[in-house]
C-alpha cells in the first residue's frame, strides 16, 4: 500500500482577500484550509488529490452555517450570498463585518483573573513549546501552573523554571485526574482553565476564556482545537475520526442535554480536556474530576465525566470557538493504538459511572447494545485489510473491555478527590 500522503494546511484569511481571488488548490496535493474573519474562525475544509471543481463554492459552503450561527436575526445572510455571487467585494465585506463586529476585540486587559493549568508527565519538549505559547499571551493569566504528574526526572521542573511566571508543583501520584485536581486546589484565580502540553494557545486564549465567564449564567467552558499538524496517517485517523474539533458555532449545554436528550446524553461530545475551563467553585460542587478515570487506571475520560456531573447539578457549559488552541495528534501508528486503548477504556468505565448515578438515562443499553453493535458493523466494513480508520479497531474494543472489567473491580473504590 502506498505511503499516505499528508495534508498541507492553509490558514486563510478571509478578510484580506475576495474569496474568488484564492488560488484554485493544486491536483495531486491535499489540502486542509481553515477560513478566518481576523480571529474569528469560520470552517475548515479538505481538498484531496483530485483538486475542486468550484473551490470558492466550497468555501461558501462551509463558512456560510458559521455566519447564520452569528446572525442571531438571519437578516443578512441572504445578501452575503448575493454580494458572493455578484462579486460585490466591498458590500460582502461589510455585510460580514456587520455580523462579527460584536465579537471582533476593542479593548484588551493586561492581565486577567484566571489560573492555567498545564498537567504534564515527562514531556519536556512539547512543555516548552506549550508555556512559550501561554507567556506569548496579548492578554496574561495571572497564574500558570504547572502539575508535573509522577516525573521519572528533573526535566519539567527545569523547564518550568524558565519561566517566571510559572509555577511549579510536583505531584507524585500518577493519574490525569490526580493532577487536575491539585491543580485546581492550588489556583488562587475563581476561573480554572486547563489545557496539554503537547497544545499551543491562541494569542487571545486567555482572554476568550476571561470574556466566556463574564456570562455569569455559565460555570465551565470548553473550545476549539485545530490540528496543528496532518501530515502522518496517525494524524489524519485521529482528526477525522476522534479529532477535538466540534465545530465553528456556539452551543450552551444545561441540563436540557441531560434530561431531555432523545437518545443518551453523549457528554464526550461536549469538547475536549486541552481546552476547557471552569468556574473554580463548580469543581469544587461536584467534588472534582473523578480520579478513577486516570490514565495508566481506567485509561481517561475524566473530563467528560466531570461535564455530566456538573449538567446533572444544573449547571450550564459554553462551548466557545473563539477560545481557540492547536494540537499536535500523536504522528505514530504505535502511539495511536495506545492512545485509543486509552480513550475506550476510560469511555466504557465512565460510561458506568454514569450509568449507576441515574440508570434511568440509559448508558448501560448503550454499553452493551449500541456500541457492540457500531463495531460489528465496523468489523464488516474493514474486513478483510482493516486499513486506515479500520486498523485500530480491536485496540479500541480491548479498551472497551478493560474498562469494563476495571469499573467491576473498583466499582466500590471511593474516589480520592482532594
């Protein structure tokens, strides 16, 4: 089988150039654009080697749902489309210009209210990398911690050390969770945003997080993560299977989503652990992330977790894509299958949890029924190859199994929360 090729990614920026005038994409390469409005953004899209038969078509395509999600009134959508069509640059411009003003920044503080924490394990580099981008901030937290979650050596501690505004803290209990916790029992600020250390924040991170929570209806938060990198096939089989990007417009979850969900309340779907957020005193209502979940015990899902207590007590979660960060996917095939491992085996463990806080919502039917019943199908499918999305198949059903067989065996082990 022929080596996959990688996506070249494009960020393009819709507001200093017509739509019409954007080079056709290339025959032969692939392509990943993101289309932004200054720091506002507006959709991805991909090109595979075939090229497009009308790209600036495409765009609208992708661009257009973001822009009614910001025209509240849906009056000016129409006009965007006709000025698109007719090639009126200036009044295009200006009609979208009209929508996002309300979002685009005047003033920024110096420094907001708010503590970040990086939980990290041996991963000096990619910590680096991650901090440089937090002390790069337009508009600083004032705190940055970083949880250096069981080390084997010095190396995070020497790292953080660079930086003057980081604060260091060693914890040598090994669990995600574990760390998360400490973190936010240190945070002097009344907002807690964490996010990973192979993650790089936006210029405005800090400040989107600030800005999300001057809503006072809205205890945590959670925002868009862009790919960094899509060049292996590792990488591709993550974005386009399990990628943390869950789209370009706003959604306010509450307990709605919990009660009134036609199907089960599928909270994972919320956002995602390398960039969220949360009020400090709605962690400390529901008592904290629930550390049973760590990875390296029942293998992740923690943030999930936390999100469905923090529904269930009839709070409300902001996912805001203009708090937004990059992430780097793991770029190996070998990382990949242990990394799935982890994330079904922390689904299936937190998926009963869930279930034995209310069984009447229906997770244990979809445990044993609906998510059987996916991968049979998916079995099928991949038969007899199992290439590309197919490969890590029977590493995500053993984690499945194994965290099923984790949850029975500490079902009744009380969690640490600190």
């Amino acid at each position: 089988m022929p080596e996959i090729a990688p996506y070249r990614i494009y960020h393009v920026q819709l507001d200093e150039r017509d739509i019409s005038s954007i080079a056709q994409p290339e025959v032969g390469n692939r392509y990943y654009f993101v289309f932004w409005w200054v720091k506002i953004p507006l959709g991805h899209l991909y090109i595979e080697e075939g090229g497009s038969a009308n790209f600036a078509k495409e765009i609208m395509g992708v661009i257009i749902p973001t822009l009614r999600n910001y025209d509240r009134n849906n009056q000016q959508i129409n006009d965007i489309i006709k000025a698109h069509e007719t090639k009126d640059i200036f009044e295009f411009s200006k009609l979208i210009e009209k929508i996002l003003s309300p979002y685009l920044l005047m003033e920024i503080p110096d420094k907001v209210d708010i503590s970040v924490i990086v939980c990290t394990r041996n991963r000096s580099e990619s910590l680096k990398n991650c901090l440089n981008s937090l002390n790069e901030q337009i508009c600083m937290a004032r705190e940055i911690i970083v949880v250096d979650n069981a080390p084997l050596d010095d190396s995070t501690r020497l790292v953080a050390e660079l930086y003057e505004t980081v604060s260091y803290c060693k914890e040598p209990r090994p669990g995600l969770d574990i760390a998360r916790n400490t973190g936010a029992r240190l945070a002097k600020f009344p907002i807690v945003a964490y996010t990973d250390d192979d993650v790089r924040v936006d210029l405005l991170w800090s400040y989107r997080i600030w800005e999300t929570f001057l809503q006072e209806n809205i205890d945590a938060m959670t925002g868009l993560v862009i790919a960094s990198s899509l060049e292996t096939e590792s990488q591709q089989i993550f974005e386009k299977n399990w990628g943390f990007n869950k789209g370009y417009q706003d959604i306010f979850f509450n307990n709605d989503f919990i009660r009134k969900s036609l199907t089960i309340p599928k909270v994972w779907e919320i956002g995602a652990g390398a960039n969220m957020a949360f009020r400090k005193r709605a962690i400390e209502k529901v008592n904290y992330f629930d550390d049973r979940l760590d990875v390296g015990a029942a293998g992740c899902s923690g943030d999930s977790e936390i999100w469905y207590r923090i529904l269930t007590e009839k709070m409300s979660i902001h996912y805001n894509p203009r708090a937004f960060v990059y992430h780097e996917h793991r770029r190996g095939l070998k990382q990949l299958h242990k990394q799935l491992f982890g994330y079904m085996r922390g689904h299936s463990a937190s998926v009963l949890i869930q279930h034995y806080q209310d069984k009447k919502i229906g997770y244990k039917h979809y445990l044993y029924y609906e998510i059987p019943r996916y991968y049979f199908f998916l079995i099928l499918i991949g038969f007899p190859n199992y290439k590309l999305r197919y490969q890590t198949i029977w590493s995500e059903i053993r984690g499945l199994i194994s965290g099923i067989r984790f949850y029975n065996r500490n079902k009744k082990k009380p969690p640490l929360f600190l």
